[in-house]
C-alpha cells in the first residue's frame, strides 16, 4: 500500500468523437493528448478497446499506441485495455512484442476479459458465438505468457511457434477487472492489477481486498501492485466542472440502454430531460466520478486514495471540448495528493 505522496497518475484515454466532428480529430486529440500529459508529467497514457461505438475511436489499441509512443518520447504508452477474448494470444504477442521492440520499456499491456462491445458485434470479432467461460482468461493468458517467455508446459502444442518478435521482450502486463474474478486471478499470478472504478465503483474495496489477500509473489512483482481507473473533470469551478459532466452523463445513459452515439454537446446534454431510468443509470456510476474545482477534486481523490490504498490513479476525462479536457488534466496534476 502507499500513502498518497507516493501515488502516481496517469491518463486513460478512449479517444471520444464528438458532435460534429470525426475520428480523425478524435485521433489527433489523443495524439496532443499524450504530449500535454507527458510535459505535465503523467506516468502513463493508456487507450481502451472498443467496437461498435459511434463516439470511441480507439478500437485498434495496438495501431493507437504505436502512433502515440512515436508522437512522445518518455511516458509509458499502454492499453487499457486489450479484451483478449477479441484476439488470438498469439497475435497480440506479436503486436507487442512489435511495440516493446520499437520502444523498449514504455509499452505496457493491460488485458481484460470482457469483449468491450455488445455480443452481435463480439461474435463478429471471433468469428463465433459460443460464450465465454471463467477459464478462457487463465488459458489465454498462459499462451499469452507463453509467447513471450518461450516458456511452456511439456507436450504443449506450441511449443514449436516462436513469436517473432515477441519472445524475450515482454512489455509489462496488468490485469484489469471491475469484479472479484479478474482480482483473484491477478492476485493468485502475481500480477499488477487495475480496477475500474469508474464505471463499477459499488465493487471498488472489494475487489481491491480480494486481490490483496490472494496475491502471491512472482516473477512479476514481489508485492501487490493497485491502479484504480476513476472518472474525473476538473475545473476552476464546482459549477463549470458539473457544465463540462453533462455530456458524460447523457453519453453513458445512451450507451446502458443500447443507444450509443458521438459524444454530445452540453447544450444537448443541459437540454436533455432525464427520465426517472436514466438518473437511475447515471446515478449507478456515480461514485466512481469526481467532478469539480481543484479543491473538490483533491478531497475526492484523497478520499479514494485512503480507502484503496492505490499506488496508482489513471484518470478518464470525458468532456466535449479538447481545450476543457487538456485543462482538466492540467488542474489535476498541480494537485498535492
């Protein structure tokens, strides 16, 4: 555990299209984004997989960090994360073992175990419809491992495959979970493990504890290893910062009910009336977010902090004008945790 002048803060990004505008420009924001959070001394910039998603343009991660490790020069450039279940191990070993290769010891790969879509749109990336089990992580995970150490089990069928490259240049690997399943499994091989906090904050402490107490010391890490993800907006004002939320809120109501689009203005968001059911949504993740002056933002992080005993924050900024994001991003790294 650390205490909080030891904890450091990073940056998740999904890369949000906007009303009228594209993914293009949602690229080439992401792209100033990692720029501004490497001068402003973030740890790490991460981009998340999604498909099917008209306002998220980060559906390649590895295409995305590759573009944006090129576009930086010291911060830790990772996914946040890779859905595995979308991809053969084999694959991604060698798209990272690509990444770690062209920048040694700034790739980080989180891996997550859900498909980070609707299941029409996952079948499609597997080209199956079968479901997926409690064991599929674990098995792919170990290929996954496999590929890069060269390390495997007598008789294992791939044995003979060497990912090139891949094997031997193994970026750091995190698990990312927003229930107890993934904390056990990260906990039980040793592994960095982050939470999301900001879209399952009622699970947070639980999850954490649970991971804590099945960790065991590995060839990965000597002691447990929290990141927690938490949604955060941060203003010169309690009231400008809550302006600059609406959107999010209106873009995660559409998104639980089946309705995903671009990323809305606040004047469509200020205008929306909100039925008794999407408060109910909205309200759901609302723990997991903290929108405000600095001074509102700090007491919430600080609070955060306390009851996870994080080693890390990577922040998600959603808000509709990338002036207001990269300000929010400044705020909060002036800030004395």
């Amino acid at each position: 555990m650390s205490d909080s002048a030891d904890v450091k803060l990073s940056v998740l990004d999904l890369a949000p299209v906007v009303e009228g505008s594209d993914p293009a420009a949602a690229l080439a924001n992401s792209t100033e984004l990692v720029q501004a959070a490497e001068a402003l001394g973030y740890h790490r910039h991460w981009v998340a997989e999604h498909h099917n998603m008209a306002g998220i343009a980060s559906s390649a991660p590895a295409v995305l960090i590759a573009h944006l490790a090129a576009s930086s020069e010291k911060i830790r450039v990772g996914s946040g994360g890779v859905m595995l279940p979308n991809h053969q191990p084999l694959v991604v070993a060698e798209q990272f073992g690509m990444l770690e290769s062209l920048h040694p010891g700034r790739i980080d790969l989180g891996i997550g175990r859900a498909p980070g879509t609707d299941q029409v749109t996952a079948a499609a990336l597997r080209r199956g419809v079968d479901p997926l089990s409690d064991e599929d992580l674990p098995r792919q995970l170990g290929e996954l491992i496999g590929f890069f150490t060269g390390q495997w089990p007598s008789g294992h069928p791939y044995r003979s495959i060497t990912a090139v490259p891949g094997e031997g240049v193994m970026p750091e690997i995190w698990l990312l979970g927003s229930s107890g399943y993934t904390a056990q499994v990260a906990g039980l091989l040793g592994m960095p493990y982050s939470f999301a906090h900001h879209f399952s904050a009622g699970n947070t402490e639980a999850a954490v504890q649970l991971y804590r107490s099945r960790f065991e010391p590995s060839a990965y890490l000597d002691e447990p290893r929290v990141m927690i993800g938490v949604g955060v907006i941060c203003a010169e004002t309690d009231e400008e910062a809550r302006w600059l939320a609406g959107p999010s809120r209106l873009a995660f109501s559409r998104l639980r009910s089946g309705r995903p689009g671009r990323f809305p203005t606040p004047e469509e968001a200020a205008a929306h009336d909100f039925t008794p059911d999407e408060e109910a949504v909205i309200s759901s993740i609302a723990k997991g977010h903290i929108f405000g002056s600095s001074e509102t933002v700090k007491s919430g992080l600080d609070d955060l902090i306390e009851k996870t005993g994080a080693d890390e924050l990577i922040i998600s900024t959603m808000v509709y004008e990338q002036k207001d994001r990269l300000k929010s991003y400044e705020l909060v790294a002036d800030i004395e945790l």
